[in-house]
C-alpha cells in the first residue's frame, strides 16, 4: 500500500495472512485437477502410436511414388507406341492402384487418440480443399476408384468418401469417448 505524505511516497507492508481454510482448499483443488488429468489421460488413450499417423504416410508415400512416375508416363503420352510408354503406363498404373489402397485403407482406418483424430480430420480437410482446389486433379479420380473400389456408386464420389471418412472418424471419438468414461 502506498501513502502519499507531501510529495514523498512509502511503501508499507500488508501482511498476508492465510486462513486456515486455504491449504485445505488448494489440496481439494489439486485433487481434483489430478483427477481430471487422469480423466484426460483415458480419453487420449494408451501410449502406443495411433494407427492413423501411419496410415496418413503410406498414402503420401504412395501418393509420392505416383506422382514421380507419372512424370515419365506424362512426357511420353502423346500418341507415343513405344515399350517405353508402355512400361511406363504400367508402372504409373501399378503406383496408382497402390495410392488407391493406401487411400481406402486411411479411409477404413480408426484413430485411437484424440490427437489422432485431429490429424485425421486434418487430412482430410486438405484433401478435399486440393480437390476444390482442382476437380480435374488425380485427387478426384483417386477418390472415384476408392469409393468404387468399396463397392459404392461413384455418383459424387468425393461426397461419399468425405462422409465413409467422417463416419469413420465418428467411431475414433466414441471409443475414446466411452475409454474416458
């Protein structure tokens, strides 16, 4: 507390005084954060790694293998009837059958945290956002031949896959959910 006498101020000291209360009161509330840490603990889920983090980079490494043997199969396409361009066709092709797995299995795939199930979600929303992005791109076609690989009707395949994604993601918080509780 400060007293102004004049021009000069000083400074006292305010005791402070704690109730007798107050300990017992901080260890009440301790208590309860260590429950509720405990609580968040189930809720995110054992130590192991999530299997979604895993499925997320094969799809991008099959994604990349795709992608860098499309190049060859690209510069050769126009009208060319070489073995080249054939092996090069079945190369790419084989690559992408792969990307297509890899994608159905992310999509089949059930986090088990829930930082898991935010990078999921992630993953999505920036393969929808390249798809908008592009409608043309390999992302669409991609996710046509997945949905047609589950055995569903490719009328707006993206739409699907986006919801057979999000369905998927729905199980992942309501394991984790009945975990916690």
């Amino acid at each position: 507390m400060k007293v102004m006498t004049g021009a000069v101020a000083t400074a006292t000291a305010i005791p402070v005084v704690a109730a007798p209360d107050a300990l017992a009161i901080l260890k009440a509330r301790r208590a309860e954060v260590s429950e509720e840490i405990e609580r968040i603990n189930r809720a995110i889920g054992p130590e192991e790694p999530d299997p979604i983090y895993a499925a997320i980079e094969a799809y991008r490494r099959e994604r990349a293998a795709a992608d860098e043997l499309m190049k060859p199969y690209a510069a050769l396409r126009e009208g060319d009837s070489s073995p080249q361009y054939d092996a090069a066709w079945k190369a790419w092709s084989a690559a992408w059958d792969m990307q297509n797995r890899a994608l159905s299995a992310l999509g089949q795939t059930v986090p088990t945290t829930i930082a898991g199930t935010l990078a999921a979600v992630a993953f999505l929303q920036s393969y929808l956002l390249a798809i908008e992005e592009d409608p043309e791109d390999d992302d669409q076609r991609v996710t046509v031949g997945v949905v047609a690989a589950a055995g569903i009707d490719e009328e707006d395949a993206v739409r699907k896959f986006s919801t057979l994604f999000l369905e998927t993601i729905a199980i992942a918080l309501d394991n984790i959910n009945r975990q916690a509780a």
